[in-house]
C-alpha cells in the first residue's frame, strides 16, 4: 500500500467563515467531497439526467488510443480531484504511463481508490496525494524516472472557477506540467437548459442530497451547528452567464455557530455552493491560449462534452 503523501492544512474554518459573511453568502464546492459526498456523486454519476460521465467516458472510450499516442510515453500522470478514478483506468490500461499521482481532498476516498488501483495494477507506482488541488499543492518527491508530466483534470471541475480564479489555476498547472509537459482536461459544453437543469434535479434526488450533506461536512470539520433539514436545494441555469448555479435556500430564520461566531441567515436566503460553468470551443481556445497550446480536442456526437489534452507553451 503507498504511503499518502498529506499536504491539507487547517484553513478550513477561516475559508468557511469567509465564504458566509460575504454578503452573498457562499460555501466553496470542495467540501462536498467528505466519505458520504464522493459516494453520493459516485451515485449521481450513475443517473439518466446527469449526462457528463458517461458522456466522457464515451469519448474516452472511442479515442483512447489515438488520446494515448498524443500524451506520449513514459508519462507521470498527475490527477486532479481523483475520486474514485474510474475514468483514469482507462489510460492506465492502455497508455505508457510510468507513475501516477492522485490528489484528492477526500482522504478516505482516496485512500479506497488507491487500494483498489494497486490491487488491478500492482507494479504501477502510485503516490497518492491528500490536498486541495485548487491551491498551490506541493508532490511527494519520486524516486523514478518519467520523460514527462501530464496533468489529468476529468469531469467538469474546471467549471467550478469563478472566472477570475480560472487563469491562476491553469498558470498553476502549466507550471506543475512543467516545459514539455501537458494537461489532459474535460470541459462541459454549452447545451439547451432544460438537458442541464435536469441533470443537476435528478428524480432520486440524489444531487439534493449530495448538495445538503455539505453542511454535515462543515458540522463536523469545524464543529458547527447547521441542520440540513432548515435547508432545500435549488439548482438552476443562467443563460447569460453560461453557468449552472446550486443553492441552498433557507426554509426559515436561523442562526448557525461556528467557532463561537454568530452566522444569521434570513428565510428564503440563498447560500450559494456551486457554479459550473459550460463553454463553447472558442471559449476553450480563449480561457486556454496563455499557458498551453491546444493540441487536441476530442467531442461526442451530441456536441455535450468535450475532452482536450493541451501542451504547456514553452517558456
């Protein structure tokens, strides 16, 4: 079993409390990922609405190899927001990747995901990361060889950066990749509103309960007094910003403690705990063009998804 390599600090209760005295009060979208909240997107994952995964698994699936020839050999692949790597096998099973660095801010999922990895590829040489990939994460120093580094970024994560956060993350990851290195990413597309607020109201209610059970994981990060039952979900499209936005909306006046600080939250008051931003293709070429060049884009026939792999520019 590989050791974890742990790099999370203890700024949670100051990046909690930051977030609800704005004076539109937010909760950032990582501390959705507790044991129960990367199980729960596990589920969602599995729903007719939520179209993304299968959709990019699709994809990968149809150009895994042409995918596997454009990253190249001997890889260090370096995988933001792991989870349960599902979708990473894929490249495991058909690209030369010689070591793989999972980095994940759930510490128990990615210690399961680990066990399971090394359990289907035993002599792959996995050092896993805990850590909140959306700061600056320092890697474990390795103690192998690789040609180069090429950061994986599945999902639509990168929707969940507000636009001005978007730039610093991909300085950041052009930086981790380094001078010949590159990033293979998924980016959700623009589509009709009625197929993406579907995908985010499943009919189980699996993504209202994935979205309250954020509160539990700030109850017990920070010893905090929510009660989810106080809360109802809302996720809904706004066409102009190209982004969809989850909110919890209070059923009624509350106070909430954390760390002896007072929250108010009036009835009816929206805290908001995700955005997910969609693109187009220009959009992709325009966020992108500072730090890398894009050297692929591969979509499906629906024109849903898109997965690019992206070289750093050379500086």
């Amino acid at each position: 079993m590989s050791e974890i390599f742990d790099t999370v600090q203890s700024k949670t209760e100051a990046d909690i409390l930051r977030g609800l005295k704005n004076k539109q009060k937010e909760i950032p979208p990582k501390y959705f990922y507790d044991t129960r909240g990367s199980l729960l997107f596990d589920e969602i994952c599995k729903t007719e609405e939520y179209y993304v995964t299968r959709t990019e698994i699709e994809i990968l699936k149809e150009n895994i190899h042409e995918i596997s020839s454009v990253i190249g050999k001997n890889v260090l692949l370096i995988e933001f927001g792991s989870g349960s790597s599902i979708k990473t096998r894929l490249l495991l099973e058909t690209a030369d990747i010689s070591g793989y660095i999972p980095i994940d801010i759930s510490y128990d999922h990615l210690l399961d995901s680990v066990k399971t990895l090394k359990e289907s590829f035993p002599h792959l040489k996995i050092c896993p990361v805990h850590s909140d990939y959306s700061l600056e994460t320092e890697l474990p120093l390795l103690i192998f060889d690789f040609s180069k580094k090429v950061i994986y970024f599945p999902g639509s994560s990168i929707g969940n950066f507000k636009p001005w956060e978007v730039k610093e993350f991909l300085k950041r990851s052009a930086s981790t990749a380094g001078p010949g290195g590159g990033m293979l990413i998924g980016f959700d597309l623009v589509k009709d509103k009625e197929i993406l607020e579907r995908a985010y109201n499943d009919q189980q209610g699996l993504t209202a309960a994935f979205n309250l059970n954020i509160l539990d994981n700030i109850n017990n990060l920070t010893g905090s007094d929510f009660h989810k039952e106080n809360f109802e979900h809302l996720a809904l499209y706004d066409e102009q910003m190209k982004r969809i936005e989850m909110h919890l909306v209070s059923k009624a006046e509350q106070v909430v403690n954390i760390k002896g600080e007072e929250i108010r939250i009036a009835k009816d008051e929206h805290i908001i705990t995700e955005f997910s931003y969609k693109y187009s293709l220009p959009d992709i070429y325009l966020l992108t063009q500072e730090y890398f060049d894009i050297r692929k884009i591969w979509k499906d026939k629906n024109n849903y998804f898109a997965v690019c792999y992206m070289q750093t520019k050379a500086w």
